[in-house]
C-alpha cells in the first residue's frame, strides 16, 4: 500500500531564480472569457511556458534541479548489495562481474495525495506512480502559473513501460479484490493524459504521446501546435518514467547505450554510454500574445519547432542518422525564424555513446553550416 501525503501550500519563491512565480492580480486574467468566446488561433505564432513542475533524480522539484545543473551535481544514486536484496535482485545478478548497482532514482515515488485527487487509497495503490506522480506535476504546474484546473486546457504526455502493472498482477491477492481491467485502467499507457483531463476537468486535447526518448518533446510539440490552431487556451506537456523498484541497477553489455562504471560522460573521449533514472515533468504552455496581454510570467517563449523521422537508411533500427537529425533541426530554425548562427545553446540528446555521440555532433555541424 502507498503511503500518502497532502500535496504543499504553493510557497513565494526565491526571487533569485529563474523559476519565481508571480501570480497575476487576478488570477484567471480574461482566459475565463475568452474561453467562453471560443478558441482563435494565435497571431504571433509562438507560445510562452508560463507554468512548470517536476520530480528528478536528486531533485524533489524544478528549482533543485536548476541548482544541481548549475553546480555541476552527479545525480546518480548507487545502491549496496543489501539495498538491491531488499527489492528483490537476485544473488545471481548481483554477483554478475557486469552488473552496475546505478541508477537516477527520485525520492518519494510511492507517496501521493490521493484524497485531494479524489481517489480511495485502494484505487490509487493500482495506479501506476507515473500517472499518480504526472497528475500531481500538471496541478502543480497550473499552480506555479496561477491559474485553478478546468476549462479548455489541453495535456500532451506519455510515460514509460509499466513495472508496476507487472508487480500487481503477481499480486493474486490484489487482482481478486480488484480484477484485471481495473488494473489495466490503471497503468495503462494509454490513460495517462485523459487521467489528467478527468481529474483536473480539462476540456481541451487529451493526447497521449509515446516516441521513446523523445515523448516529452514530442508531447510540447503538439501542444505547441494545439494552442496555435485554437484547439485549447491552456496546455499541458511532459511525461514520466518511474522506474519500479525505484532502487536499481543494470547489466553492462558491451556495444550496448548502458555505461560500464554507472557514469555519464557526454561528448568526452572516455564516454561509454548512459544511465537510466526516473523523473517527471510538466509545463504549462499559452499563446504568447494571450500570456502578454494576460501579465502571465513567462518563463521562456518557443519560437518554433519540428520533429521527422529517419526513416530506413540507416544501419540499425536504434541507430540515429545524420541527415534526419539535422533535417529536423534546420526545419526547426525555419519555423522559429530564427538564423543559426544567433543560437548560442543547444540542449542535446548526449547519450555518450561511441555511436550516438558522433552523430549527434555531426548532424549539429551539418545543420548549423547551412
């Protein structure tokens, strides 16, 4: 059963960073109104983050994380041989030589309120903790922004592969008390942005999104273009992956994305893959005029975006490929207008793989020199 606790009162934040909240005067602006008009796509074609929140791996919300990057944290937990036992690794894959007790593990994952959320504790213990921790993220958002849930505010977000919907089903005692499609409303993936929808009564898009690695950029994507088409005034993007037990490690393979030492060396000669971890996000997104006109605090405006796919030329169906990477990173310049040789920070995928690493740097030159 999961331990459950009432969400926190929205504190002042610390003026000093670059996530301090200032709740309009009044608080719903004309955003009230002007969904009672009815939907108007947007004039300027771009779209502020007004609201943001999230869960990561030594950071228990986006202010911490911006500390830890800041100050260059590794936020990479290692786990002793008692802790693994304790959630069930085995001796055998324990005293595998390749095995590497690491893992980006966030804290808290089993809690929720669900009480606030209207759920009985039975309903939200077969609740995947990606969609209890999700839902929590996008009130939180809404509440960073000032603004209460409902109305026509879109969500766009996906989640990872399900561990826990394995561990209940193993459970015979909890599927007699419940059954299998309780379970299955539960963690399915399919659910996780209309669980947002029905429980914070939005009446915009409902979207689930799954890309792999790129489904919160894909989810902010759509939302994007959902709120430049008029579909919705608000939206929500993100996602979550949370891993079950939240205490892991891995098996190296050699030629595999896993790093051999549990350490992520991004772009460095001695990079030998990634790590996995946990972590949810959302942000809350509005068509920068309405933010302007409304004294929303814009934390940052998406000028453009695009996204493809590189399709079969290449040689493996993991494999990234060159041309498709900088395809779609020039296709984003010409949506945002914006020449490259004004961007002066690329945020990059840096799996710190012999493989991903190069392609990486050579589809960014390849964009960038056009």
């Amino acid at each position: 059963m999961p331990h459950f606790n009432r969400l926190p009162e929205a504190d002042a934040a610390d003026p000093a960073s670059p996530f301090s909240t200032r709740p309009p005067t009044e608080p719903f602006g004309d955003f009230t109104a002007r969904a009672a008009r009815g939907p108007a796509p947007s004039a300027s074609g771009r779209v502020a983050i007004v609201g943001m929140a999230g869960r990561f791996p030594g950071a228990g919300d986006v202010e911490a994380f911006w500390r830890n990057l800041r100050d260059g944290v590794e936020s990479i937990a290692r786990f002793t041989r008692e802790e693994l036992e304790e959630v069930g690794f085995t001796a055998r894959r324990l005293d595998d030589p390749r095995f590497v007790p690491a893992f980006g593990a966030i804290e808290g994952s089993e809690l929720f309120d669900a009480p606030f959320f209207g759920y009985s504790p039975r309903d939200a213990e077969i609740i995947d903790p990606q969609q209890r921790l999700f839902l929590e993220a996008c009130w939180e958002a809404m509440e960073h922004a000032g603004y209460a849930p409902g109305g026509r505010v879109g969500v766009f977000a996906g989640q990872g592969a399900s561990g826990y919907e394995h561990r209940l089903r193993a459970n015979e005692a909890v599927m007699r008390a419940v059954g299998s499609f309780a379970v299955a409303l539960g963690n399915e993936k399919d659910f996780i942005a209309t669980r947002v929808a029905y429980k914070l009564g939005l009446e915009g898009p409902a979207v689930t999104v799954q890309t792999a690695c790129s489904t919160s950029l894909v989810a902010v994507h759509m939302a994007c273009k959902a709120l430049l088409a008029g579909e919705c005034e608000l939206a929500l993007a993100g996602g979550a992956a949370v891993s079950v037990p939240t205490r892991s490690g891995y098996v190296y393979e050699e030629g595999g994305i896993a790093s051999p030492d549990g350490h992520v060396r991004a772009f460095d000669a001695a990079g030998r893959g990634a790590v996995g971890g946990s972590g949810v996000g959302a942000v809350l997104l509005k068509r920068l005029d309405d933010a302007l006109a409304d004294g929303d605090t814009i934390h940052a405006v998406i000028l453009g975006s695009a996204i493809n796919n590189d399709g079969s030329l290449k040689v493996g169906f993991t494999a990234p490929r060159v041309d498709g990477q900088a395809g779609a990173i020039r296709a984003a310049f010409q949506a945002a207008g914006v020449p490259p040789s004004t961007v002066t920070y690329v945020e990059t995928h840096g799996t710190a793989t012999e493989l991903g690493d190069p392609i990486e740097v050579n589809a960014l030159t390849e964009a960038f020199a056009t």
